[in-house]
C-alpha cells in the first residue's frame, strides 16, 4: 500500500487519494486487506505510557528540601526527647505527600479522557457490503458512512457529501458547522479551513456523507494532541519555586545556628548535652514546621471557597498561581461568548431593527418598532417554517443558526409549533452547500407557501419582488436590490453572519409534493436579511474591565474567523491588534512575544500556536492563565501556568488537562479565582513573615545572652513551646484572614517576586531585634531583682508575649493595624486567647512548672511582661506613621514644583 504525508491528503482529487490506499470505494476493503492493514497500523485507539509504579510516585512527593528540613526536624525533635513534636511533623509531611499523590494521579488522567472519547462504533463498506464495527478495528482505506448525528471515528477524506455539515468547535474552535464538499483546497489551508477533510472526535450535525479514513489512532489530529498532551512538561508554581528557595536559605540558618550554639557553648564550658540540646532545639526553631501545614490549610480552605464561587481547583499549589497571573489567554467560542447562535439585526422594508436577548430562551425584543406599527411576524414567517431544528425548554435539538431563527420567530410572536400547525410541511428541498439555500413548502388553504432561507446573494438573484410597507409585494428595482446588497455588506462589516428569508406562493393545482422541486426557486419575494453572531456572555466584559484594573491582560486566541473574533474583541473591550495563527509560522520565540505583546486577538489559531503563544509569553516573565472548553485548547491548558476549563461546554480532556474548571462556564468566575489567588497569598506571606520573626528574635535572644554575660534564658522545651503554640491555632488562622480592600487594585506580583524581599527580611530583623532586646533586657534585670527561675520564666512569658502582639503586625504589612479589619478574623481572637490561657498554665500548673522549669509570676510581672511585649507593634505603627508623613511631604513637594 502506498503512503502519503498526512498534512496533504486534503489537496489531493480523492481518485488520488483512493488510489494511494488502493481501495475500491464501492466495495470497500476485503477482510483479508483489513487484517494485514490492522498489522500493519494496530488498531484505532490512543497510545498509553507505562504507569508509574504509586511508590515511586508517592517517594517523588519527598523531593522538596523542605520536606527533608522537616523530616531532619522531626529526627532532631525526637533525639531530644519531643516525641510528640517529632510525631506531629511527621504527620504534616505524610499528608503533604499524600495530597500531592493524589493531584499527581488526578492528573494522569487527560490521556486516559482522550482514550475514552473515541466513538464506540462505526458504519463502513467492506467486502461490498454495509458492516457496523468497532471503533478500534477501523484501519486506513476503510469506507466511512456517516450520517447527522454521527461522532466521527477516525480523520478522513469526503469522498461524497449531501447537505453535510460538521461540528468541529471542540477541534478548531469554529463556532459555526462546517459544511462539507469532496473538492480539493489549497495544500496551505489551516485545519479549520479543510473542508474536504473530517476529524475523529468531531460530530456530522447534518446531512450525510462518505469518506475515506487516511488515519487512525495516534496518527489522527486526536492523537497528535494526545501527544501533545503528553509531551507538555508541568512546571512547578511560583510559590513552590519560593517555598523551595526559602528551604535552602533556612537550612543554611540552622546549620550556622547548631554550629554557633554548640561552639559558644563548649567555649564557655558547658556541659556537652546540655549544649547539644540546646543548639539542636534552637535549629528547629528556625525552621517553620507548621510552614506547610499552613500552606495546605490555607489554600485547601481558599478552594473550598473558591468552589462555592463556581471555581474547582485541582492542585492545591495551583491556586496562588492565579494571585500573579498577568496574562489571560482565552477560546472565545463557549468563554467569552454564549456558544448559542443569535440574531442581533434585521433588515426588511427598508429598515433595520436592532433585536435584544440572548440565547434560545425567547426573551428580547425587536428595538425600533414605533408603537401601534405592525409586528414582524408575516415578514420572519419563513424563519419558524424553513427549519428542522427545535427549541425545548430553552435547550437546542439541531442547528445552531436554525436555532437563532426560531427564537427570532418566537421574539417576534410565532411559535413555530402554532404556525407548523396551521401550515403543514408537504415538502422540502434540503440545505445543499452548491446551492446555498433550502426551501420547504407548506400547504395554506387553496395554495402552497414556499419559504426559503439561504446566501444573501443567491436568494437576491432569485428574487423579484421584496415586502414593503405596503401589503402587496413590491418589485425588485436596482435601488432596492442595491440597498439590500449594501445592508448585506455592513452586517457582515460587523462580524454578523447573514442569512436571507424569502418566500412564493403557489397555486396548489400546479404543485406535485412527488415532483421536481427546483424550478419552483425562482421569482421569490425577498422578507429580511437577519445577521446573526454567537454573542458575548454579557458579564464578560465587565470581568475583562476589573482585570483591567488589576493590570492583568486579557487576549482572545480561537480558532474562529479573524473579522469575528475582531467584532467580538471590540465588543468586549479587548484592545489591540488582530492577527491569524497563520503570520506566527516562521517566526522565533522572540518574534513571536513582540507580536504577542501588542495584540489582543489571535483567529484561526492551531494547538500548537496556542502553546507557542503561551510559551512565548512565559518567555516574556508573564504568569499566563489560559482558558478553553475545546479538545484542541487541551495541550496549551496543559502549558500554562494555570490552565481554565469550562465545566459545563467543556469536553473532559480539557476538565483533566486543567487546573481550574469554572462550574458556570463564566469568564467572570475567573476574576473571583483571582482575588481569591491574590488572597491566599498574602496570607501565606503574612504567615511567613510572623514566623520567620519569631524565629529571628529567638535566634538574636539564645545567641546574644553570652555577648552579655548572661546564661541562656531559655530552656530546650521552652523554645520547642513557643515554636509548637505560635505555629499552631494562631499562625493556622492567618490563612483564614478576609481579603484586604483594594487588593484588586494592585498589579500583579512579579512571578520571581521572592516571598523575602529585602524590605521584608529588614523589618523581620526589626521585629526580631526588639524581641530579643525587649527579652534580654527583662531577663538581665529580673536577674539582678528576683534571681535566675524567676527571670527565666519573665523571659519565657515575655516571649511569648511578644508572638501575641507581632502577629498584628503580620496581619498589616504597608497600614495601619488598628484599620477596619482590626476585629474582622474571630478565629484568630480565639486563637490568641488560647495562646495566653496555654501560657499561664505553663507558669502557674504544678506539672507544667515542671516541665518547663518556671515558677509563679505576680500580676505586676505579667503587666511588665505584658507592656515590654507590645513594644514590637507599637515600635512598627510608629514606623508606619513616619514613613506615610515623609511620603505625603515627598507628593506635597512634588505637586508644588509642577
């Protein structure tokens, strides 16, 4: 059997074509040729990788140096005798791989959603007869039957056509059906444009058709996403990049700090275990094991928020990702419009009127009609005859331009049953692409009503007459034929596709239902021209404002003709220039990222310029969110940083392929998983940066004692206790905090935005230097006046003390604590209060003085304690308060020498 380059079978004649798999197309294939092609080929499925073994997926959730650090923490906890804080990370590392196992087998799921779409069945012509087989055993050569309705089951060539269309948007994003014809198009047409082709996956809408199948299985233009799919490496998310940086910088802290305290230690001649201790507890305090509790908390909590806001996030890490997304990239088809064909304009009797609503629901009306003036039913009469399609409860049963013409009909006050009632279909003329019309016939009385709807053009050279404002038909005059051209030319100006209505009454004496029908298109009355649009979802250009306003951009990429997806953009607010996928061919990554920047739409795009697009726009530093419902949007949802799938329209590999899937098909919805990405967060870096506090002033406190002369002021356990209570119930509540107002007002954070800026680290410093001066310098009093138990446990509660009052400060990083939000977060007051209790049993519980070698502290001692803690806040409002009079100076300033 000969073999050609899949890419040109559509710019062969098919006798080429047939002859190249040498095949009789009235016989088909014999069964022997099946067999050794079946060989030769295998069979028509997608190819599966070998899975992983599940242990090696789950020891791969082990990987991350945190998750060592925590792992070597709780090894070290244990050493030193704090079995229940050893086992208690060992718990939080177990359920992190957990989680992460399970998003990892989530998301080995696409190619087996890909393998599933396959039709499960086929019609073909072997051995000179009809045989009805399996999907799996089609083979290259097989004759296709297909019919309306029919999912295809493998790509193949038109061999013939009558009135075929197909629905190939899951494919191309084209939102119209494609009708189909056997002639050869240009070796250079884009996928969308091959209208001698059919694709596996896609869905016959009309007509019937037979074909030649030149691919199956991995070699179809399914299979090539699948590998596609395959192929697309997922990269980590910005926070696990940050997470994995703060890792190694808080493992080089705690190396440094084991090996100072154990040094300083021998030097001044500690005992040795004593000293290891010490040194050992400390280097847990420096790393922030509740860290990813707290990362998995918060975000887990932000999805289930996210979720009742129509947004479904599969990977917990994914979901701050949306926080610095710059770039949208959306499908137009589904997304940002209805996916329901509508009929916005209609021109008759020398007018157009404007029609509102959307959908197949019926709601709208016609804008422009004077009150007391006629409807327009007789003039759309042949929009509710000249259909199959049917409309019920608001759902589409058939075409979707059908669809738009009866919900005109019915706007206009016909209902199509009603009117099919009194005027019965005897006969029709199906939809033929050569002609560009179809035509039904209905019998009224003593006559016959002909109702036509087709091309503007054709219908205008049939016709001789046009309704008017008077009853009778008025002739078709040039003015009046150049008047309907120059209205047919500016609906299409404005990305509307335009259908014509017209209409012949026939005498019924001289009609045969039986007979010739076609002589009888001719000499028609002209009704209207109706322009009709798949029109934007009316709550998507607003969403496309707000991520305006928060310095993200929105660009439109579908597979859709360019004038459309134009029309659409402007419609929306998309700014910016239009290009087809076609101009990317032959540039570089760069090249491609210069035009990327400046335009605003991308029209009859491929999968693979989707990723290219993505790819380069990644190449750029933008954080890209791409959004699509398609099959062929799968592979770029897979490549970006955040892919977005609709839930409703979407097919299941896009769902799998995808991180967030919108339940309500809602551009909008993506706004609100932006805020709450933003949210999260900031409540992430509020955690850190509490912690880290903590962590530093603990640090500065056990290292700078000897530098004084003093004895260290903590104990092993005690340093454990504040590290164990500050990282429990009141750092875990950070990540429930409210979003802070205006957040949607800022720009996105850059993506290589360390979570510890130099301005951050400088205020950890401050924060920890004024707990360690505040408590040494308690500790070195309370020594001299009370002796060392008692000035060890004003330490302790000073310490813990200071956590209290930091903890406002991490909550408000650029105002004011004390704002609007002061008492916003009831779990995190509970927390606090819990926190003091927790405290005061440690001081003042007989078996806890114990344990953590304190002694009883007077009422006056804990005010002292109390007052010197606060110091950390009010020290940082003070700060604020400067820093907001020097910037409101510097502006005042400014604003006088312009």
């Amino acid at each position: 059997m000969a073999t050609h380059q899949a890419d040109s079978w559509h710019a062969q004649a098919h006798e080429h074509c047939i002859e190249q798999l040498a095949v009789n197309p009235t016989a088909g294939l014999s069964s022997v040729e099946v067999i050794n092609r079946l060989a030769e080929h295998g069979p028509n499925r997608l190819a599966e990788k070998p899975p992983r073994s599940a242990w090696l997926k789950f020891f791969d959730q082990f990987k991350s140096l945190l998750v060592l650090i925590l792992i070597g923490a709780a090894v070290l906890a244990g050493a030193i005798g704090d079995f229940k804080d050893a086992i208690v990370i060992g718990i939080v590392v177990l359920l992190n791989a957990a989680l992460g196992f399970f998003q990892e087998h989530r998301a080995e799921a696409a190619l087996a959603a890909l393998k599933n779409m396959l039709a499960p069945g086929a019609r073909v012509r072997r051995d000179g007869q009809m045989q009805q087989i399996e999907a799996a055993d089609l083979v290259p050569g097989d004759i296709l039957l297909l019919e309306a309705g029919d999912r295809i089951p493998a790509d193949a060539r038109v061999l013939s056509a009558h009135s075929a269309e197909v629905a190939e948007a899951a494919l191309t994003g084209e939102s119209h059906a494609v009708a189909k014809l056997p002639d050869t198009v240009a070796e250079s047409a884009v996928l969308a444009e091959r209208h001698n082709m059919v694709f596996m996956n896609t869905v016959v809408t009309r007509g019937r058709l037979e074909a030649l199948v030149i691919a199956t299985g991995m070699h179809t233009e399914m299979g090539r996403l699948a590998g596609l799919l395959a192929e697309t490496a997922e990269g980590e998310t910005p926070l696990q990049i940050q997470l994995d940086g703060l890792g190694k910088r808080l493992a080089i802290i705690a190396t440094v700090v084991v090996g100072l305290m154990f040094f300083m230690g021998l030097m001044r001649g500690d005992e040795l275990i004593k000293t290891a201790m010490t040194a050992i507890a400390l280097a847990v305090a420096a790393i922030p094991e509740g860290l990813p509790a707290v990362v998995t908390v918060t975000l887990a909590l932000g999805m289930h928020r996210m979720a009742k806001r129509n947004a479904i996030v599969k990977k917990l890490a994914a979901v701050e990702t949306l926080g610095c997304t710059t770039v949208i990239c959306s499908d137009k088809t589904g997304t940002l419009t209805l996916n329901q064909m509508t009929a916005r304009a209609v021109y008759t009797q020398g007018q157009r009127y404007l029609v509102s609503g959307e959908g197949y629901g019926g709601e709208g009306r016609f804008e422009g009609i004077i009150s007391g003036a006629p409807t327009l039913g007789h003039v759309l009469l042949p929009a509710a005859l000249c259909v199959d399609a049917r409309i019920k409860d608001g759902a589409l049963i058939g075409d979707p331009t059908e669809g738009a013409l009866l919900t005109l009909a019915a706007k206009a006050g016909l209902m199509p049953d009603a009117v099919l009632e009194h005027r019965p279909r005897i006969a029709e003329i199906p939809f033929d692409s050569a002609t560009k019309y179809m035509a039904t016939f209905h019998h009224d009385g003593d006559r016959v009503m002909m109702c036509v709807k087709g091309a503007p053009d054709v219908l205008l050279a049939l016709a001789t007459s046009h309704l008017g404002d008077a009853p009778a038909a008025l002739p078709m005059d040039e003015k009046s034929r150049a008047a309907f051209i120059a209205e047919n030319e500016a609906l299409a100006n404005q990305a509307l596709r335009v259908l014509a209505l017209a209409s012949r009454v026939i005498p019924a004496a001289d009609f045969d239902p039986a007979g010739n029908l076609l002589p009888w298109v001719q000499d028609l009355t002209l009704h209207a021209l109706v322009g009709i649009i798949d029109p934007p979802r009316a709550e998507a250009k607003e969403a496309i404002a707000t991520c305006h306003a928060a310095g993200i951009q929105v660009k439109m990429i579908t597979g859709d003709h360019r004038v459309t997806a134009a029309a659409i953009a402007r419609e929306l607010g998309l700014k910016g220039e239009s290009h087809e996928g076609r101009e990317l061919d032959g540039l570089n990554q760069s090249e491609i990222a210069a035009l990327v920047e400046k335009s605003a739409v991308f029209a009859r795009v491929a999968p693979e310029h989707k990723m290219r697009i993505v790819e380069a726009l990644q190449a750029k530093g933008h954080v890209v969110a791409m959004t699509g419902d398609g099959v062929n949007d799968a592979p770029a949802l897979k490549t970006a940083d955040i892919g977005v799938a609709m839930g409703i329209t979407g097919t299941e590999v896009t769902k799998e392929a995808a991180t967030l899937v919108l339940t309500d098909d809602n551009f909008a919805s993506i706004v609100r998983a932006v805020e709450e990405g933003r949210t999260i967060y900031e409540n992430i870096i509020k955690f850190v940066r509490f912690q880290l506090s903590t962590n530093v002033g603990a640090i500065l406190t056990v290292l700078g004692a000897p530098f004084l002369g003093l004895a260290t002021p903590f104990t092993a356990i005690q340093i454990l206790w504040v590290n164990i209570i500050m990282d429990g119930p009141p750092a875990m509540t950070l990540g429930v905090e409210p979003a802070r107002s205006g957040i949607m007002r800022d720009t996105p954070r850059q993506a290589d935005a360390g979570i510890l800026s130099v301005q951050r680290l400088w205020r950890i410093g401050l924060y920890g230097a004024t707990m360690a001066v505040g408590t040494l310098g308690l500790y070195a009093w309370a020594i001299e006046a009370s002796g060392e138990a008692k000035a060890m446990t004003l330490a302790f509660t000073t310490f813990v003390l200071f956590q209290f009052f930091n903890i406002f400060n991490a909550r408000a990083e650029h105002g004011s604590a004390f704002n609007r939000q002061f008492f916003a977060n009831g779990k995190l007051w509970l927390a606090l209060a819990g926190v003091v209790l927790l405290q005061i049993v440690a001081v003042h519980w007989a078996p806890a003085q114990v344990i953590f070698d304190t002694v009883d502290l007077s009422l006056n001692e804990w005010l002292l304690a109390t007052a010197v803690a606060s110091s950390v806040l009010f020290i940082e409002e003070l700060r604020k308060l400067l820093v907001s009079l020097v910037c409101r100076s510097n502006a005042t300033t400014t604003g006088q020498e312009r």
